[in-house]
C-alpha cells in the first residue's frame, strides 16, 4: 500500500519553497529590499479596509511580536504609514504609501506571472479540485492544532 502523505509533504514544502525563491529571486532583480513575508504583509494590507496588525497576525498567523517588527521596518523604510482607528483608540490602520503601492504593484505583477507559469497544463477544473482539497487538509490541521 502505498504511502502518499509522505509525498503531500514533500510536494508541499517543495511548493512553497519554490514560491519563495522565486519571489526572491524577483525582488532581488528589482532590488527591492524585502523578503517574500514582507509581500505577503504589503499585500494584506492593501486589500484589507482598515487593516490592523493584530488582523495581520491573526492572517498570517505569526505572533504579535513579529509582526510588530515587520510592520515597523515597512513603516521605517516608508512603504507603509499608521493612522489612528476612529473607533479604537488603542488601535491603527495600516495603509501604504505611494511607494509602497509601487513595490506591491511591482511584486503583485511578478507573482502574477509566477503562479501562472506554475499552473501551466493544469485545468481550471484541476485547480479548483486541488484547492478543494487543500481546504479540507487546512481545515484538518487547525482543528488538530486547536486541540493542543
């Protein structure tokens, strides 16, 4: 019988491994000084209506301490600026910049062309079946790490 969660592993890790040197690959072509997490936070922020860092770290599920940090080297390299929650005062939207919607534009056309070049000579049937799956698998595993 053959044992195919060894292979999810190994396919999976081996995805977003490859997803993450190829973003690197294209922000160090640019010379865009951020890695892959920092795209994924500008991304985040700039399709979310009144993004928070505390939405930030619920999404990417990174504690609050790190992604305290990340926000405040995007802040620091003014690609992102706060301002105050009108509804919380404890609390901050995060929005970009104009040149933090630049490297986002930038980066989001890149991984645009990456993932489509990923899916050649898979279906949209394929895909949609595969991100079914993946789903469940996603679901599967919050529900075992909630247990702990």
């Amino acid at each position: 019988m053959q044992h195919y969660e060894s292979e999810l592993q190994t396919l999976l890790i081996n995805t977003i491994g490859g997803l993450k040197a190829s973003m690197k690959n294209i922000m160090k072509e640019k010379g865009l000084p951020l890695s892959p997490l920092y795209f994924m936070i500008l991304k985040h922020i700039h399709e979310t209506e009144n993004c928070t860092a505390n939405y930030l770290a619920d999404i990417t599920e990174r504690d609050k301490g790190q992604v305290t940090r990340l926000v405040q080297e995007v802040v620091n390299q003014e690609l992102v600026i706060k301002t105050q929650n009108p509804h919380d005062k404890r609390s901050q939207f995060l929005l970009l910049t104009e040149k933090g919607l630049g490297f986002y534009q930038q980066l989001a056309k890149a991984d645009k062309a990456v993932l489509k070049e990923m899916r050649a000579d898979v279906s949209d049937e394929e895909l949609k079946k595969f991100l079914e799956i993946g789903a469940k698998m996603l679901t599967n595993l919050h529900a075992i790490n909630d247990k702990v």
